[in-house]
C-alpha cells in the first residue's frame, strides 16, 4: 500500500503538511466545494443541531463553515489524527471569530474517546478515502451519534479522478499512479450503500456531482502544484518521473490546455 499522506499525516515532514495545509485551505475557498459543503449542511437539520462533530477535520474548514452559518448556535467538535492540523484548525477559527463555537482536539477515528450518543450530527469530510479501513471508521461514526441523528458523508470518487497528461498511451496508467499517491480507498463511496446499512445507518439523501476544468483549472490548481511532491512522498513515483508528471501539468495549466476532472459525493445517512 502506498503512503497516502493524508492516512499518515500525524508521520508527514513539514514540507508535506504545508503543501496539504494550502491544498485543503484553496479548497475551502472554492465556490462549488463550499456549494457541496453546504448541500448536506442543509440537509441534515443543522440548526436544530447542538453538538456536531467534524471527523478528520484537518484545517477546519467544514468545523468553521457550520459555526459561521446563520443560526447555528450549537458547537462543533473538530477531530483529527495531526497535531499540527489541530494547531492549525484552532488558529483559522480564532482569526474568524469562531472560537466560542468550535473546540479541536487530537483523535483517531479508530479509537475515539468520545461516549455513546453524544452528537446531533457527524461529519466525514474526504477522510474515509484515506482509511484504512472505513467500514470500521462508519461504524464508530453511527456509535457517537444519538438515535435519529444523521452522519453526512462526502468525498471524492477518486477512481473516477482523471488529470490528462502529454502521453495519450501512458495516461491510463499515470491517472492509476496519481490516485494510489494521494488517496487509500479510490472506490469507496461505491460501497458507501453496502458499509451504511452494515453499520446500521439509513441512506437518506445523495448529492452527486463532477468537477471538470478544462482550460486553465482553478479547483485542481492546487493538485497540479502538489503532485510531484506527493508521487514521490508516497512511494508511486521516482523523483525524475514525478517531476515529469508534474512539469507536464504545470505546462498545461500555465498555457491553458489541462483537462482534469472528478465525480465527488455526498451522503447524507440517518441513526435510526
Ligand atoms: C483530505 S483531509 C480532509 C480534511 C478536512 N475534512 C477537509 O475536507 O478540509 C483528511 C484528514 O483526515 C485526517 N485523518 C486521517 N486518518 C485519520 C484518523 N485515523 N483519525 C482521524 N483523522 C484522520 C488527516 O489528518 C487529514 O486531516
């Protein structure tokens, strides 16, 4: 198995958690990822919602989008395997007034110390694709959350990830080796049906969508800056390829001739 940075990202050196710090915080500035943020938020009867927790949190960014809806009175607990994620998700939310309304604490979803029942809400922002085992991981979730209270789900169909390079015979085969860097289970949320009823929980409402960008990309801007560094952190790729790989998309961004795109997912599941 490959070293998907973001399964080890408590292990990661500091160049790899800045690079992740700027990729999860440019996603959380993009229109449509916060459009599909606040899909599900809307969805899962938030405002009633007092205690919410926020699995894998990383920098915050689902944790501070729910303290800063209108109306939201409750408090978000955000979860996450890093230290440095935690230090800094709790800086990111004190900078936009949102300490009252969030608390971030080091945890594993393997082993939560958290008690049966306690929360309204459950959130998994892209992070069962980064486990190891994510039926398990769903199971903890249902556990924590109170009878009738609902898991919102959402990740990346990661098998359907595609960022065309200049090797039209080799793209199949550098589209595999992007994925296996950057994530650990690509075709999860296909089982997600199967790992919900497993664990008890109800498919309420699924919210499907595709990111596209051809041209000059924005949302996989990031991506494209990160994935040399990433092939070679997680084991996929040499330095010289990766640098290929790499150089290759940042010419296709740069003169406006890149095509990437995703299929990304979300759930919205009920204890019943
Ligand atoms: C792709 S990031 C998503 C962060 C955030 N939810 C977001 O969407 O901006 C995945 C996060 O899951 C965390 N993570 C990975 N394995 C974990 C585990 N076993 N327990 C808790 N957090 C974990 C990582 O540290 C990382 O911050």
């Amino acid at each position: 198995m490959a070293d998907d940075p973001y399964r080890i990202a408590d292990r990661v050196d500091d160049g790899m958690l800045e690079m992740m710090v700027s990729r999860l915080e440019e996603r959380g500035r993009d229109a449509r990822f916060l459009g599909m943020i606040d899909d599900y938020l809307d969805a899962v009867g938030l405002p009633e919602a007092n205690e919410v927790l926020d699995l894998g949190c990383g920098t915050g960014v689902v944790a501070r989008r729910i303290a800063g809806r209108s109306g939201f009175a409750g408090r978000v607990l955000g979860i996450d395997l890093a230290p440095q994620l935690v230090t800094r998700a709790r800086a990111l939310a004190a900078s936009e007034g949102l300490s009252q309304a969030t608390v971030f604490e080091v945890g594993d979803i393997r082993s939560l110390a958290l008690e049966d029942g306690r929360f309204d809400v459950t959130v998994m922002h892209t992070l069962v694709s980064h486990l190891e085992d994510p039926g398990a991981a769903l199971k903890e979730a249902a556990r924590v959350t109170r009878a009738g209270g609902a898991i919102a789900l959402f990740d990346g169909d990661y098998a359907s990830s595609t960022l065309e390079t200049a090797d039209p015979d080799r793209a199949g085969e550098i589209d595999a080796a992007m994925i296996e860097a950057t994530v650990t289970q690509p075709r999860v949320l296909r089982r997600l049906p199967r790992m919900a009823a497993a664990a008890g929980l109800l498919v309420e409402r699924f919210f499907p969508y595709v990111i596209a960008e051809a041209g000059r990309p924005e949302f996989f801007a990031g991506l494209v800056d990160t994935i040399g560094p990433m092939l070679v952190a997680s084991g996929v790729a040499q330095e010289d390829e990766a640098a290929t790989i790499a150089s290759d998309l940042g010419d296709a961004a740069e003169s406006g001739t890149f095509f990437g795109a995703c299929n990304y997912y979300g759930y919205v599941l009920r204890k019943p």
